[in-house]
C-alpha cells in the first residue's frame, strides 16, 4: 500500500498548527504518511482555504480531500487511516 498523502494547510504563529504537525508525527510512526506543509499566505494555500471552505488553519487533508480543520483529532485521524487501510471485501 502506498503512502497517504496529507496536506496540512498552516498559518504562522498557529497553536493548532504546531499540535497538528505533533499528532501527524505520532501517527506517522505506525501509518506510511507523506505529510506537506502549505502555508495559508501562499495563493495555493489561500485557494484551498475557500474552495473547500476551511474557517480556519489548520486544514487537513487526506489524499486531497478535506479531513478536518482546526484542532486535529489523533483518534479521529487513526480511525480514518485503519479503515482505509483495510482490505476491501469484493
């Protein structure tokens, strides 16, 4: 299985920010995570912001598409990842 690409949409001086980029740390120890960081200031960042009507960083995303925003749940998040990591029933 291939990595999970994570987009974490930041903005500078951001307490949330800072505990999101922990919990993805942590979570990264036990899932294969490709995590980048895009600030709120750039014009991708501020696109992202409105398309997907984020109220305010962080915003996270998981392949693309949004996961949350604001403080980043670690229980959440783990769910997330084990169930698209399970094997799919045809």
């Amino acid at each position: 299985m291939s990595a999970i690409k994570i987009t974490v949409l930041s903005a500078p001086a951001c307490e949330l920010c800072e505990h999101a980029k922990a919990v993805l740390a942590r979570v990264g120890r036990d899932h294969d995570l490709d995590v980048e960081e895009l600030s709120t200031q750039t014009e991708q960042g501020r696109r992202l912001m409105v398309e997907h009507r984020v109220a305010f960083p962080p915003g996270i995303f998981l392949d693309g598409e949004p996961f949350s925003y604001g403080r980043l749940s670690e229980r959440k998040l783990r769910r997330e990842l084990e169930r698209r990591s399970a094997p799919q029933a045809s």
